[in-house]
C-alpha cells in the first residue's frame, strides 16, 4: 500500500466512522439544540482532541496495554461508565426538576465561576478519553492504514488529524442543520425530551461499558 492509498483508504473508512450515529454526535446534537451552537461546537473539538490523543497513544503502544492489561482497561472503564452515569442522571435532574412552564431551564451543565466555555470542551474531552474501547479501538484501526517505511509515529499522527478534521467538519454539519431549528428545539416541552433520551444514551452506554467485559 502505497501513502496515497493509505491516506485516501483511511480518509474514507473514518469518514464512515464519523458519520456513524454514537455517543459524539447525539452529544454535539443535544448541546447544539439546548444550549447552541457555541457550546456544541466546543463539545465537539474537546471530542475531535480525544481523537488526537488517541491516536497519538496507539502510535506510543499506550493503547495496547488496555488491551493487555485487564485492570488498566477495567479502571478506566468503570470510570468512564460513572462519569458517563452522572452526566445522564444530572440530565433526568434537569427535566423532572423543572418548575417553569414558560422556561426551557438552566443548562445541566452550568458555568463555573471562571470556568468560561472551557467547560463545554472539557466535557467533550472527557466524554472521549474515558471510552477505553476508542483507545483499543484506534490500537486495531490506525496500523492497517500504515504503510512500510513511514515513520509510525508522525504517520499515525497524522491519520488521527484526518480523522479529527472529519469530525469537526461532521459537528460543524450538524450544529448547522440544529440551528435552523433552533427555535423549535427550545421549546420546554421538546427540550424535556431531549433532555430525557439524552440522559437513557448516557446511561446506556454506561452500562455497556459496565457489562463489557471484552478486551
């Protein structure tokens, strides 16, 4: 395989992948609907820098000890499920906690005092890095579009960025579309929904995490 072949493989096989309905988009989706454009974005780009990191640590092998070390893989999975169990609960909060029926509520995830819209881009992050399967994911994904001869590191790099370059040009798309709707989507009633199947996503795929044993 050739660095062409490669790059165009991959760009093709990612795009796949990004377009794919997951926890990203239904993320970006929800953020963009309640809370704008802005923060979805930031949620986004904070998803797309896990991404980087990602694919970094597979270049490192950092990745393949999830894959071989069951407690390192465990540890992160189960924190991933609790920090994915929180944010769905604070979501079921919001919309049963709601007093107003002329007001769609304050944001479930508020503003720190100083904390400014880092907190969007850290909860995309976060939301990213604590998926262990992303990690073992690129392990498997990343070294099939390598050719010989590259360099493993910088090559690696770079298809991570291909793909994280999709990703915001995927979120871009969707908070985009969201906007024009935006003034629907605010509607107490629909934010309520959103807010509910937003929280079952983030319990579920929680759970899933909790229930995977698979390495």
């Amino acid at each position: 395989m050739t660095i062409e072949q490669a790059l165009l493989s991959f760009t093709l096989a990612a795009g796949l992948l990004t377009i794919t309905p997951g926890l990203d988009t239904a993320m970006v989706l929800r953020t963009a609907a309640v809370e704008g454009r802005k923060h979805a974005m930031l949620a986004g780009i904070g998803n797309c820098f896990g991404c980087l990191f990602w694919g970094g640590a597979a270049s490192f092998g950092l990745s393949a000890l999830l894959a071989v070390f069951g407690f390192a893989y465990n540890v992160l999975r189960i924190v991933g499920a609790i920090y994915l169990g929180y944010l769905g609960i604070k979501l079921f909060i919001r919309t049963f906690a709601s007093t107003s029926s002329s007001s769609t509520g304050e944001p479930v995830w508020k503003k720190d005092k100083g904390g400014g819209n880092s907190l969007w881009l850290k909860r995309g992050l976060l939301t990213n890095l604590l998926n262990p399967k992303v990690g073992v994911f690129y392990l498997s994904f990343l070294p099939q579009f390598i050719p010989a001869g590259v360099q493993v590191w910088s090559f690696s790099i770079l298809l991570a960025s291909i793909h994280a370059t999709e990703g915001l040009f995927w979120f871009l798309l969707l908070t985009n579309a969201t906007e024009l709707l935006s003034r629907w989507l605010k509607q107490r009633r629909v934010v309520m929904v959103l807010d509910s199947a937003m929280g079952a996503i983030f319990i579920g795929f929680g759970l899933k995490l909790v229930f995977d044993k698979a390495r």
